[in-house]
C-alpha cells in the first residue's frame, strides 16, 4: 500500500514511517522543512513538500496514495494559544483530503485525543464507545467517522495525554520536565489524584498500521496502555529524575508553574483500549510510562 502521512517526521510519525516500510509498504509523507525532507529520505521514504494549509497539495498527494494517516497537527499554535486556528487548520485538511477520497474505499486514519472524554462528565472511564457532539478537535473527530457514510474507510485513532519514548521530545512529558527545571520543583494541582492515561509511542504507530491495514470503516479506536496514572505519581516521578521535590499549587496557580498545561492539568481521564484490542488484537508490548520516566533519557538537556 501506497501511504501519504501528515507528520510523518514528527513524534509519531518517526515511529510508524520505519513500522510501515518494514512491512511492506511504501510512504510518502509531508515535509514543511528541509530537515524533515532528510529525515524521511533517509528512512527511504518520499518526500511531499508542503504543510496543512497547501489544500491543492494535500489533495493531490491523498489523491495518489492507496490510504491516508493523518497525524500533523499545528500544537505550536495550541501552546501559543491559538487553539482556535490550529483546530480549524486541522479540519480544513481533513476536508481537502476526504475529498478525493470519496468512493474509493481507501482508508483514512485520523487522529484524536483521549482528553476530550475528560469534558463528558462520564465519571467512570471512557471507551471507544463514548463520544461528543461538538467541541476543540471533536468537530474533525466526527468529521472523519462521519466520512465513511461517503465510502471511505475512515477511522479515528484516540491518542492519551502522553504518549512516551526516547522519540518523545515536546509533548507532555517534556513540557512537565521543563516547567520543573523551571520552577524547582514539579507541580501537579490540588491533590493531583485526577488520572492521565499513556501510551509507548512505538505501540502506538503499531495501531496506526493496523488502522490503516484492517480497521472497520467509522472505527473509533484508543491508544491507551495505561489506563489512569496519577498526576502526582507522574511529578513524583519526574522530580526524582530531576533531584527535585514535588509540590501540590492551587489552580489559579496553574498558569504561572504550569504554561499551556495549566488547561490540562486537573483533567480526570481514565480511559480504555478494550475494544481496540479485540477488534485489532492489538496489546502493548513496550515499556510503561512510569518505566520511561525512571530512565535517564527523559532528563538529558538538550
């Protein structure tokens, strides 16, 4: 299969180019850089260059490709603030690319985050099954399952709070380490008793692959190996690795310690892989998050 990925040179990206190519398949991924041109060639995949907000150009690479997996997202926007016009970048792409692809039974993968269940007010944990009518990524979440009313294999790969490797370089983990060093010590809010689920970002692009391969038209599917890890046991964790103490702030003491993860930091989002793993039998093989975080790589300085 003939594969066009956006991100592809990104966090996970770096991990499902290699993944597909070593089974067999061929990429071709999105490169808004010199930089991310040369990574991609030299893990022998091809180079389109280009960003989200060439329409023309996405459409035409999705339109030569055999399957789409959608990972780019403007998250430089969302730490500045301007979540609003990555939100609505994000799903104009979607719309390019779904185009093209309507009536060929081609599977789309898009991707979504496991932390808008946090806004459900489910008060258990979520599910594959549990969704929202609108909201902040949601609207493209429901776009693209929508999408395979239009005869595309569409389905929507759920990504937690973190997702950890030695590929993990500005996600939440790092941004937290940051803040810490930072501070003098890492925060969590309150009590830091609400949950974050996690994934290892290797098994993660392996459920990339399987989506695109196999997953049921209109599947929702999430990328959670641990299900709810505390908080406070994640800034324990990395105050240790950092030789510094953890320490409860208030939430109007978030934005201050906190940055951009202030809006995350007291979200509560225990969620599950249940019925992801029996539709794909899929199962995490990697090490934890609290595994990585006992390991010296998170800590180097750059």
């Amino acid at each position: 299969m003939r594969v066009f990925i956006t991100g592809a040179s990104g966090h996970v990206g770096s991990a499902l180019v290699p993944d597909l190519l070593q089974h067999g398949h061929s990429v071709a991924g999105l490169a808004r850089s010199d930089a991310s041109a040369a990574r991609l060639t030299e893990w022998g995949a091809d180079v389109v260059r280009g960003d989200l907000n060439d329409l023309d150009g996405l459409r035409a690479a999705a339109d030569a490709s055999d399957g789409v997996v959608h990972l780019a997202f403007r998250h430089d926007w969302m730490v500045t603030g301007d979540r609003a016009g990555a939100a609505e970048t994000d799903l104009a792409a979607i719309r390019a690319m779904t185009q093209v692809l309507a009536g060929t039974g081609k599977p789309f993968v898009g991707t979504s985050g496991t932390g808008m269940l946090a806004f459900a007010a489910l008060d258990r944990t979520g599910t594959e099954d549990d969704t929202l009518p609108s909201g902040y990524r949601i609207d493209a979440e429901n776009f693209v399952i929508d999408a395979a009313a239009k005869d595309i294999r569409t389905s929507i790969v759920r990504l937690p709070p973190i997702t950890h490797s030695e590929l993990d370089h500005t996600g939440f983990a790092p941004s937290m380490i940051t803040f810490a060093r930072k501070n003098g010590f890492a925060a969590y809010v309150g009590e830091g008793s609400n949950r974050w689920p996690s994934v290892h970002t290797l098994d993660a692009a392996r459920l990339y692959r399987l989506a695109l391969e196999s997953a049921p038209a209109g599947s929702r599917l999430h990328a959670v190996q641990d299900e709810g890890i505390e908080v406070r046991r994640l800034a324990e964790a990395i105050g240790h690795g950092l030789n510094l103490p953890a320490g409860s702030i208030t939430p109007e003491q978030a934005p201050e310690y906190l940055g951009f993860l202030a809006t995350f930091a007291t979200i509560d989002n225990p969620a599950t892989a249940t019925r992801t793993t029996e539709l794909l039998d899929w199962h995490p093989t990697h090490p934890d998050l609290l595994d990585d975080l006992a390991k010296p790589f998170y800590f180097h300085e750059a």
